[in-house]
C-alpha cells in the first residue's frame, strides 16, 4: 500500500511549524513499508519527525522532498497535489484540526464523499441520474449518505446535532479528535494517517476512539493505517501489525507489541542515546 524510501525533508517556512523552526532537515532518510490492511504504529518523542512524516505524505506545501520517494498502491505521489493524493485515498487525522465557521460537518463531508459531482447530481435522493462523466463514480442515496453519518456519530458519542455544527468550531478538544474519526468512517479511505488521535482524550474517549478504528479495519479489510502516537495506552484496544520508534528524523527501531511495551515502562532514551 504504502512505500517510502529514504525520505529527506526540510521546512520551507519555518512560520507553518514551530517544533521544525531552525532545523535545516527534519527527516534524514525514512524507510517504511505498509503492506495492504496493516496497522502500523510510529512512537517517538516531541520534534521527532512524526507529524512531519504525516503532512508529507499528504502533500502538505510547506515541506520540501530533498531525497527519496513515496509511493501509494504503487504510484509515485511526489508531484501530486493534497487533493490528487486524497483522491488516491490518504486521509490525514490532523493532531490539530481547524476550525472551518459556517461551513457544516454535513457538508463538509457531502463535499469531500462526492468530489467531482455536480451539486443537482448529488442532491438527487435516488442516485439514479448518471454523472455527465461516464468515469465519474455514482452518487450513493444521499439519505443514506445521512443516515450512515448519524450512526458513526452516535457510535463516537457525539450529539444528535453534530452533523449540523460548524466544522470544529467549539468544540472540545476531544469532539474534535472523534470528529477526525467520523471522516474516517464516512470516507473509507484506502490509507488513513492519524496523527496523535490519542492526545487529550480521556479514558471513556480513548476507548470509543479505538473501537471506532478496530471496527474501520474489520469493515475495510484492506485500508491500512498508519497511528502516530507518544504513548502505548491507545494500544491496549488496538493490535498493531508493527511498531516503529522514530528519533531524530529516523526509524531507529521496528517491532512487535513487545516494543510498544518496552517504550512504555522504559522510555526513548535508549534509542536517543545511539543517536547523539
């Protein structure tokens, strides 16, 4: 599914990420496959390189590719566009979602399930009318489009009224990270990118999350993941097929659930050490 070789990165502008100000590389040569339906798992302490890894494969403009290459179901992506990539099906759970005023969860989504379709074509309940281009996928019911959204939201614990709300605005720190979630369900992506989905979540909100991401990979066999955490505790719900431990722009290390554990009762400093 995913493939990366020797990745090198730096920052254009330093302004779009304060941990990567005044370094002149972030990512010094990452190696990292993902085969089909995996779950891969990537720790590492603060200004690590994690999130970095994130926004680059999703095509973020503010990082530049000094070397290496990334591919997707066997396409290069280096030169596609955020939304040529999304299309390909990355999905990226940011650690720290905007606010969007105005523009409503719904519609948010409605938008980014039926990219490419006209607006007459998607709002028609049957789904009967064929799109102008013969390669453009058919609308499902958009009632049902509904329906499916009311249910992931009440299976996170978010309000009947969730769908209705401006994208992240005012909401709380954890309606956020189960909002990234909800896209997740609703878009069924190939390859999902969750960023530190874990952080600020408490008990009863880590565990509806991860529930949420165990039955995503029941239901999509063969979407993988990629969960980017500072912690072991989101992994007592989830089974990862490998953990990776990253320091100083590399992946150091490559494991099972036992390394997971090994960081949690000892820490990175091991792997911190080897680097100075």
């Amino acid at each position: 599914m995913l493939r990366i070789k020797n990745l090198k990165v730096s920052v254009k502008n330093p302004s779009f990420s304060k941990a990567s100000a005044g370094k002149e590389e972030i990512l010094k040569g990452v190696d990292l496959e993902v085969g089909r339906g995996q779950l891969h798992v990537i720790m590492g302490p603060n200004g690590s390189g994690k999130s970095t890894l994130a926004q680059v494969i999703a095509g973020h403009p503010a990082y530049k590719v000094t070397g290496g290459r990334i591919q997707v179901s066997g396409k290069d992506v280096m030169k596609l566009t955020p939304d040529k990539r999304a299309k390909l099906g990355i999905f990226l759970g940011f650690q720290h979602p905007v606010e969007i005023p105005g523009v409503s969860v719904f519609n948010v989504l409605r938008k980014a399930k039926y990219v490419g379709l006209s607006g007459d074509q998607v709002i028609r309940s049957s789904g009967k009318k064929k799109p102008d281009n013969p390669t453009t996928r058919q609308p499902d019911n958009l009632s049902k489009f509904r329906e499916n959204l009311l249910e992931y939201a009440s299976s996170l614990k978010l309000s009947n009224d969730f769908l209705r709300r401006s994208m992240n605005e005012g909401f709380s720190g954890g309606e956020k990270k189960r909002s990234e979630i909800l896209q997740m369900l609703a878009l069924k992506p190939k390859l999902v990118i969750l960023d530190e989905i874990d952080s600020g979540l408490d008990v009863d909100g880590l565990k509806i999350v991860a529930q949420a991401i165990k039955k995503f990979t029941i239901d999509n066999p063969r979407s993988s993941i990629i969960l980017i955490t500072h912690y072991a505790r989101i992994l007592k719900y989830l089974k990862p097929d490998f953990v990776h431990v990253m320091v100083d722009g590399k992946i150091v290390k490559s494991g099972r659930m036992k390394l997971a554990k090994e960081i949690e009762e000892k820490g990175y400093e091991k792997w911190q050490m080897v680097q100075l």
